[in-house]
C-alpha cells in the first residue's frame, strides 16, 4: 500500500456518505421512457444511426462516433424509437438533440452482443482499444472524456503510470465506493485491461481514507498482480480531480491548459470506467448502465442504483421512496460540482454520477458581502489561482484581464466559493469569465 503525498490546496468538507454508503448496490428497473442525449460526453456530438420508429434491442449501436474526439451510444433496453428530437440537457444546460426510446419491457438483447473474452494474456492491445472504441466508454467520474482517445496517445508520450481514481471526495456521493466494495474483481480486472490498451505496465488504485472497505476489497483483488499498488490518500477535497490526484501520489505538476496528464506521464481513468470495460470485455454489454447515487436529507431512501443511461430523475427518486420532504435544491452530481436542475424530469447521462435531493430547511439564502481580502480563496484553490481578482474582472466585464490571471485553468471545483466568508459567487463569476473566452476563442477561430 502506498501513502500518498498530500498535495497542495483544497477544502475539508463533511462528506456525509453514511446516508448511501450502508446501502448495496439494487437494479433501479426499466422506466416508461429514455432520453439518450447525442451530447452527453466532451467532443462532437455523436451522429444518429436510427429513425422515429425503429426497433431497437438493448445493446444496438444507435448513434456512431464523429470526429477524433467522440462516443457512440447504445440503447440500455429494447423498444421502438419514439423520436429523434432537441431536448434539454440538465449538464450541458442547453438543449441538445436527443434519441427518445420507450422500453417494450422485454430487456431483449441485440443479436450482435457477444463476450470478447476474460482471458487478458490472450487479448490483443488494439482489441482492447476497439471494444472501449465501440463500447462508447467514456469518464465516469463525471467529466465524460471518451476513453479511447486517452489510450490511443501520441506515439511521442511515454507513459509510465496508469492512475485508477476511486477517490470520489464529492460530499454525499457513494457510487464508486460501493462498486469497489461489492465488485472489486471486476474493477481490477477492467483496470488491467485499461493499462494493456494504453500500453503501461504500473498502475496505482488511489482511494481516499474514509472507504475503509473499498481499500481492503480493492488491496484484496489487486494482490495477485505486482504491477498493481494502492494509494490511499487523507480526506480533502477536490482530491479526485486528475490534477490533483497526480501531484498528490506522483508529485508530478501537470502543466496549465493545454497541458494534459500525458505531459507528465501519466493516464487517470475513473472506477466505474474500468467497470464498464470489464463489462465489456466479459459480456459484450456496451455501456448503458452506471451506478448513480440518489441521496441527501431530502429523499426518503437514500440508495445505490444501477440505472439505464437517459433514466429519467424523477424515476430514480420515485425508486427510492420519493421526496422525504419539500425539496429545497435537487442537484445532478454532488454538491460542490453538481448542476443544479428545476425539472426532475429531465435524464441522466454516462457521467452523472449521484442525484443529490436537500431539503427545502438545508438551503440557506445568504446575503452576498463585500470581500475582506482575507486570502481564504486563494490559499484554497488547488491549481494555485487567485479567485477573488478573476472573478472581479469577470463581475465588471474585464474579460481581457481575467484570461490574463488564468481564468481557463479554473477546474471549477466551487472549493474558493465554499471557504468564502462574504459568500461571494466566485465560482459561478469565474465560469462566467470562462465561457466569455471561449466564446471570443471559436469566433477567432472561424475568421
């Protein structure tokens, strides 16, 4: 077992995990409807292979990857295709196209899903990278980069370390805990498929202190293979952000954007994205599943799922006993990186990893002060910003200026609002600095 390095920056948060954590993974069912976003991972959208009408069974491709960065899609059940239409994307917040599928019931499987094998000796690198290629594999930690262009990394970077991030510091969220727990054989087994597709021989499970289980399952499947460690690291928030969880074990410092893990090294994949390959691998199941956390104060049940991608919210709540009370803030995600949404209609996606319900008396208004330059933001922030002059360039339209002091290597993190003792929206004014310079970025782009 490797202890891992501390690390710069970052929060103590209460991770209230004891709500869902108790509780083992159950199958949330088929519900009345799925909405399958052709959005729902970073890179171009993927490209529909159906029509309103068709058939479809659980497995079937039904939209295909475009360009080099991109996810194909499966149906999660068999049914008819009700439309192909724009629908709202709770993530994205803005409304993309969507495949509309309503279940038959029959769960029947697609004729072409058949198991690769579980036999790692006797797979061949280029078939791993073709089954994550084909599988749409994709973070499932929530950032939802497709896989196999991590794997298929220029020939000119040479990685030496494979990081498996079980982390999961969001407060409230159990969904990777409970994986590890109840399914660590599989997780390694996926973990090491990984590491043969990207061609690297060392890899390190990293695991925060409070999942004292999923460490023990996790140490316990990993022992037969000596290119395999696990890190655990002290409880400190945002911990599991790739950045952050390589300085912390490697105390490597990846290079502000564009730099990426490569820069130095290193590949980080999330537990559930291991899973699903191992999924793969074993059964031919492309990805149409994931566990999702439905908890908080304000549900009467808070509970583990195994959920069809495109289930609807409102679903997932109904699953476990609906509101306990009136909801105050439903959020996809955890609280400190979550989006916030209004409709519970709205679906998940691959990357959505907890629905997180507070009650209606847990939701404080507070009254935005002045700043006092106390410095808490900065000495919080782990990619070594200064929030406070960021966000008030943003707040007075000084976008030039805010790009100057790095406002695109902000990862968002909410770690600078949450320490603020005036409460101010820093977070939420630094996105705002950011979407602005993206926005000037592709217009130049096009002259």
């Amino acid at each position: 077992m490797v202890k891992a390095k501390r690390g710069s920056g970052g929060v103590a948060v209460p991770d209230k995990k004891e709500l869902s954590g108790r509780m083992p993974i159950e199958d949330a069912g088929i519900p009345a409807e799925l909405t399958l976003f052709l959005s729902q991972h970073i890179g171009a959208p993927s490209k529909p292979l159906v029509n309103a009408g068709d058939e479809v069974k659980r497995g079937q491709k039904i939209a295909e990857a475009q360009g080099a960065v991109s996810a194909c899609l499966h149906a999660p059940t068999s049914g008819k295709v009700k439309a192909i239409e724009p629908r709202y994307q709770p993530v994205l917040g803005r409304v993309v196209d969507a495949i509309v599928i309503v279940p038959d019931g029959e769960h029947a499987l697609y004729e072409g899903v058949a198991p690769v094998g579980d036999d790692l000796q006797a797979i061949s690198q280029e078939k791993v990278r073709e089954v994550v290629r084909e599988s749409g594999l994709v973070g499932l930690g929530g950032a939802a980069f497709p896989t196999a262009v991590k794997l298929e990394h220029p020939p000119g970077k040479k990685i030496d370390t494979y990081l498996l991030n079980g982390v999961e510091c969001e407060p409230y969220l159990t969904a990777d805990q409970k994986l590890m727990e109840e399914s660590a054989a599989g997780v390694v087994f996926g973990f090491r498929a990984l590491m043969k597709g990207a061609g690297v021989e060392k890899g390190i499970i990293c695991i925060e202190d409070n999942k004292p289980d999923a460490i023990k399952a996790m140490e316990e499947a990993s022992k037969p293979y000596p290119e395999l460690e696990v890190a655990v690291l002290s409880h400190r928030y945002p911990r599991g952000g790739e950045k952050q969880l390589i300085e912390a074990v490697l105390g490597r410092e990846v290079p502000p954007p564009p730099g990426l893990p490569l820069d130095v090294g290193v590949i980080v994949s999330n537990v559930g994205t291991a899973y699903a390959l191992a999924t793969a691998l074993k059964t031919g199941l492309p990805l149409v599943e994931r566990i999702v956390s439905v908890t908080g104060e304000g549900v009467a049940r808070p509970a583990n799922l195994r959920a069809l991608i495109g289930t609807p919210v409102s679903y997932l709540i109904d699953r476990v006993g609906g509101f306990s009370s009136s909801p105050g803030k439903v959020i996809l995600g955890g609280p400190m990186m979550g989006v916030s949404i209004r409709d519970t209609e709205v679906s998940i996606v691959k990357g959505t990893s907890g629905v997180l319900v507070l009650p209606r008396e847990a939701v404080e208004t507070e009254p935005v002060l002045p700043c006092i330059r106390c410095g808490k933001c900065v000495e919080a922030c782990p990619i070594r910003l200064l929030p406070v002059w960021i966000a008030a360039y943003a707040e007075n339209d000084f976008m030039e200026d805010a790009e100057k002091m790095r406002a695109m290597d902000c990862i968002e993190c909410g770690a600078c609002s949450y320490v603020c003792p005036s409460r101010r929206p820093l977070t939420q004014s630094i996105r705002l600095a950011k979407a602005h310079i993206a926005a000037k970025r592709r217009a130049a782009a096009k002259k």
